[in-house]
C-alpha cells in the first residue's frame, strides 16, 4: 500500500529558528525511515488548503498563537486531528497531540537547581507577557518555588510587552534584593547579562543566573550560560511517531497523545559551573506524608467508593432493595434469585464496605450519602 505523505504545518518565523528547525529535521529524519516524504504547507498558504480531501492528521510546528489558533478550528471543522510540535497541547484542547520538551519539569528543575546552590531569592526576568512558552515556564516556575517557601511570588517577575529593556530596566533598581535571576531563553538571558555589566554588576559573583534553549551562543557568550538543553531533534522523531500512531489507528476513535523529551541542565559559568547534585537529577523538597486516606471520614468514603465500583447491575439493584427496607424474602422473589445467592452477594457487599451488618451498611449510607435512597434510580 502507498505511504501517505506527511502535512506539516508550518510558520516561517519558527523554522528559522535553530530550534524548531531542529525539530523539523527530526520529523523529516523519521518519515524518510517509513519512505515519507514531507507536505510542507506554509501559514501564508492555509486559506488554499482543501480540507474535504486533507488526510486524517496533520504536524503543526509554529509559535504563533494565531496561526495555531486558525489550523485548529479549521481541522476541527472537517474532524481532522493535529500533532504539536515543541508545544504543549494541554491549552489547546484535549483532542490535540504533542511530543515537546516539559517546560514544566524542566523549571521545576532549574529553580531546584539554583536553590541547591544556596539561592533563596530568584527572580524572572524577561519574560514575554505574549509568548505561549514563556507563559508556560512563568507559571511553572512560581508553582515550583511555592515548595521552597519564599523563594519566587508574583511580585518577583519581570515582563515586557513591546522591549524587553523595559523590564531590564525596572529590575535592575532592585537587583540587590536577589541572588539568581531565571531568564526564558539564551538570547535574553544575554541581553540582560550586557545590562548587568553596563551597570557594574558581576555574574555570578553578585546574581547566578541561568536561561532555558542550549543555544550555540550561549556556550560562547562570557560568562558562558548555565541552560537547560532541549532534544529538539528527538522531538520532531516523536512527533512523527505521533503522527504515525494516529493515522494507523481506527479513524472512528478519536484519541490524542502526548510525548515529553527529558530535558537537562548545562551548568556553565553564569552559576559558577556548580553541577547538579546527581546525575540528570536535582535534588527535590522533602514532601511531608499525604494525610488524605488517614482522615477517618475520607477513608470511609474512599472504601464505600470502592465497594460501589466493584458492583454489577444485580447487585446494585440488591443495595437499592435494602436500603428501601425490603425484607429478604421480597428481593429473592423479586431478583428471581436464592437464599444462598442473596448472602452471598450481600457478605461482598458488606465485607468490600467495611461493614458486618446490614443495619451497619444502611447507616454508613445515610450518613455519609444522605438520606432517603440514593439508589432509587438503578435500573
């Protein structure tokens, strides 16, 4: 059987990125495996797509918010699935796929790294109020802090909307009360890093500071960037295997997935070289025990939960049965069943309960459902 050929979806302005360029390296690398080849189609050229011929699912590799925004409505129109390139899908709707570095756990990475290293005061700077993973990774970041205690608020961000040097500008008056500042990427963690030593202030001596991207520069830069890699490459591979999954499936099911790349931190000069504890991995904030299933009541309906979820039709029909008061006798006659098989039934029911009786299993039913029959309407 003929290979189909793979849509792509693509901006300009993201592919002209080493980054995104990179993904769509791996995408072509992998179909060219299965003898596929590439259906480039440009955001200038969407509005001529026909979409009453278009295969089942497309590769969408963009960093533009309305761009996205129009691919999906438009395959959502003629019921066709999208795969994400680089981009988390959890914004966009359950129905979109991915394969994409996780921005959240390799935040939650960086701000464990710089507060291994003894940093308890971090702030964000430069951060783009309109970019989808600069928002991601602010998000990310505050969440991760919270479990240091006061080592990140919203109040220790910096954003910019139309010039990042407004925010360099507004963090640099306060720049003494911090110890690392987290940029979004290497381009402006370089940037900010110019700023610093126009106004005398030494990295890492007074600020560590650390970026997200592994570009080339920031390898070369001085001091050279402490950043978190992304295998942009294993991404596209991933993507095209999404793809892949996708069109092979049943077209009647719709389904969606979503494929993280492990990402991993280049300890350089701009955190005077200071290596992660182990490994790929940072060390974590000790989590106190989860209480949840200790507290009595919740225990309780965590077990009626479970004796319920374990029950087929005719027992469920025995439980409404009791708690109307029907005597023993009536549901046997009713259900068409035994003596034997009724107790039966009913041992399960309690014992999966936690109860020995049925007086016991109406009260823990009342009391923890409410009253009159909850069951009243089990077919």
């Amino acid at each position: 059987m003929k290979e189909l050929s793979v849509p792509v979806f693509f901006d300009r302005k993201a592919i002209s990125s080493t980054q995104y360029s990179t993904a769509l390296q791996g995408i072509r690398t992998a179909a060219s495996r299965y003898s596929q080849r590439l259906q480039m189609i440009a955001a200038e050229e969407l509005d001529n797509v026909d979409f009453s011929d278009f295969p089942e699912v497309a590769i969408l590799v963009s960093i533009s918010m309305p761009f996205i925004e129009k691919t999906l409505d438009l395959m959502r129109r003629y019921r066709r699935m999208v795969v994400l390139t680089g981009m988390d899908s959890e914004q966009f709707g359950s129905d979109v796929s991915c394969a994409t570095p996780s921005r959240r756990a390799e935040t939650q990475q960086l701000v464990n790294y710089l507060y291994n290293c003894d940093k308890k005061r971090i702030a964000l700077v430069g951060f783009g109020e309109n970019s989808i993973n600069d928002n991601f990774r602010y998000h990310a970041a505050i969440t991760a802090a919270a479990a240091w205690g006061d080592v990140l608020g919203e109040g220790d961000v910096w954003q910019w909307k139309h010039d990042p040097q407004e925010c360099f500008d507004a963090f640099l008056q306060v720049y003494r009360q911090y110890d690392a500042v987290i940029c979004p990427n290497d381009v402006i963690a370089i940037c900010l890093i110019n700023e610093c030593k126009k106004h005398g202030i030494s990295i890492p001596e007074e600020l560590f500071l650390a970026s997200f991207g592994n570009m080339s520069v920031s390898a070369y830069f001085s001091p050279t960037i402490t950043s978190v890699t992304m295998d942009m490459f294993s991404v596209g591979e991933q993507t095209y295997n999404v793809w892949r999954f996708l069109t092979a499936g049943d077209s009647m099911t719709r389904t969606s997935i979503k494929i993280t790349v492990p990402s991993r931190i280049l300890a350089r000069e701009s955190t005077a070289g200071i290596e992660p504890n182990t490994g790929f991995g940072v060390k974590s904030p000790m989590l106190k025990a989860d209480r949840f299933y200790y507290n009595p009541v919740i225990s309780v309906l965590v077990g009626l939960d479970n004796c319920i979820s374990q029950r087929d039709a005719l027992d469920m029909r025995i439980i409404r049965s009791i708690i109307d008061k029907e005597k023993y006798e009536q549901i046997c006659e009713k259900y068409f069943i035994s003596p034997s098989t009724l107790r039966y039934r009913l041992n399960k029911i309690f014992a999966d309960a936690g109860v020995q009786s049925r007086k016991q299993f109406e009260q823990l039913i009342h009391t923890h459902l409410g009253e009159g029959n909850p069951f009243a309407y089990v077919e």
